[in-house]
C-alpha cells in the first residue's frame, strides 16, 4: 500500500504533536518540515532523520500539507498551498470567521482542484461533529459549550495573539469556565524592557480572541510555572424529554495535532475522489478520518 505523503509546515506544539501522530499512523509517510528561515537550525535533536526546509518545494511530491502555524498566520498558508495544488489540513479556530474564510479558500481550491480541511482540531472540528450529533438527536433545544476542562486549560490561538503584541516577552492564556457556556480569560505575561503594560493590557481586551469574556492581565517575570499543555471542554444539550453531555480534557496541542492527521487522511481521499474544495470537518464523511479498508472502518458500527 502506497503511504500517504505528508508535510508539516510549522514547528510549535502542534507541529511537534503532528510529527508523533504521522509517525504512528499506518497509512502514511513524514516527508519533511517546513520552517521560517530564522529557525533552520533550531531543535536539531527533535528533527533528527527529517528533512527540513524553508520551502515546500524542496521536499518533492507531498500529498497532504499540515498546516501548524498560528490560526491568524493560517489562511494565507493555506491559499499559498493551494496555489501550488498540495491539499492542507489547519486547525483555524477563529470561530466567528470559519464561515467567511472557508468561502473565501473554497473558490480558490476549487479553481486549482485541490482540497483544504479548515478548522479542524478539537475544538473547532471534533467538537463540532459531537454539537451536529446533539442537534440530531435533539432537533429543538440550546448547546452550550464550556471551555476549560475541570481546573482551566491553555489556549493556544489566545496564547499565540498575546504573544504577538509588541513588548510581550512570553505568554500565556488560560480559559477559565464561568457557569454554562461562559468563560474567563487568565493572562500571564513577561514584558519587554521599558514595555508598557497598561498599553498592552488594552490591547489584549480588545482583541476579538479576548473582546466577548472577562480577562485578567497579570505581569509576572516567568510565565512557565502559569503554564499548561492541558485543556478541555463540556458541551450540554439539555431538553425536557433529552439529556445529551460530552466532556473532553487532556493535552491540547496532541488532541489538535490527532484530529489534524486524521483529517489528511480525509483531504486525501477526497483528493483523489475528484472532490475539490475547502470544506469543514463536519463536511466531510467521518468514515474518510479512519485508516483501513472500508470494511476495516466500519467494524464496530
């Protein structure tokens, strides 16, 4: 069986999680990673045997590029992979603008017959197929989701914009829940010399990752001993007649790197069916995300 060629553009968390998931799938083959020139050279030991480059050219044929790189810096990668005709796979998880990027991406992957799976780690992409599922069960009712696991978790599309803010040495973001479907926002941060926090403070409040919940700023002089790679969530759907809960917690970036390999698999197979487009996880057949045989992917049903 031909494996299946897989990049992975970006070397974070994610990327590392994405690099331990391919290289325990079956049915596919890590061709190489791509990184900012700046950062050749970088993690030597944890990219031993790898090709690493600055272009995803220099790897040859790739049949599906992971892209692990902060959600806002994502869809421009995508459309640069796209225009090459290399099917992508991201973990966008703006949610408020899932809709207007994925038309926007749609009718470029379509005019260069290629296929992107946007959106799709745990939250947006799994999260969004179980909140489908309770719609179906339930067809009249409210889901509301609660981020931050039992005892808060670590953001990483919030983490990486405080990160991005001028005079922000380190950060880190946490989701604390705040009663069903409500959250608070926990912000670490090292500064810069001469940084100003109020100034920066502003800026976090009003990013649209941070504008809809309550958000504490704290200075501290080292944001680790703040840290976590845990996160979670509880989505509820309760009517009179129906009661639907589903809870899920542990490490981030590895339950987002999971669900991005496994949606390469999806984007392949779509690929190869003629299927071209952008599509969300929930667009997709969930029977495409397993490996196997078809037969194989329906033991159990």
């Amino acid at each position: 069986m031909e494996k299946i060629k897989v990049a992975i553009i970006g070397w974070g968390n994610v990327g590392r999680f994405c690099k331990q998931a391919v290289e325990r799938a079956p049915d596919m083959q890590l061709v190489g990673v791509v990184r900012r020139p700046q950062s050749i050279g970088k993690d030597i030991a944890e990219l031993e045997g790898l090709s690493v480059v600055t272009d995803v050219g220099e790897l040859g044929a790739v049949d599906v590029a992971l892209v692990s790189i902060p959600s806002r810096e994502a869809p421009d990668k995508v459309k640069e992979m796209i225009l090459k005709g290399i099917p992508t796979v991201d973990s966008f998880d703006v949610h408020d603008q899932i809709l207007a990027t994925k038309k926007a991406l749609n009718q470029l992957a379509v005019q260069h017959r290629t296929v992107s799976i946007f959106g799709a780690g745990w939250d947006p992409g799994t999260d969004s197929a179980v909140r489908t599922i309770l719609k179906v069960i339930a067809p009249v009712g409210k889901t509301t989701t609660t981020f931050g696991g039992t005892t808060g978790g670590r953001s990483m599309g919030h983490t990486a914009a405080v990160k991005a803010i001028a005079g922000v040495k380190d950060a880190v973001s946490l989701t604390l829940p705040n009663g069903a479907g409500r959250h608070k926002r926990q912000v670490y941060i090292e500064l810069m010399p001469d940084a100003d926090f109020e100034k920066i403070t502003a800026q976090i409040r009003q990013d649209p990752y941070f504008i809809h919940d309550a958000t504490d700023v704290v200075a501290v002089e080292n944001v680790r001993r703040f840290d976590t790679m845990n996160h979670g969530g509880r989505l509820e759907r309760l009517t009179q007649d129906i009661q639907q809960m589903y809870t899920i917690e542990g490490v981030n970036p590895m339950m987002t790197a999971n669900v991005m390999v496994a949606s390469a698999r999806a984007a392949y197979r779509a690929q190869l069916a003629g299927q071209f487009g952008a599509f969300t996880f929930i667009e997709r057949p969930l029977i495409d995300f397993l490996p196997g045989s078809f037969e194989e992917r329906l033991e159990g049903y």
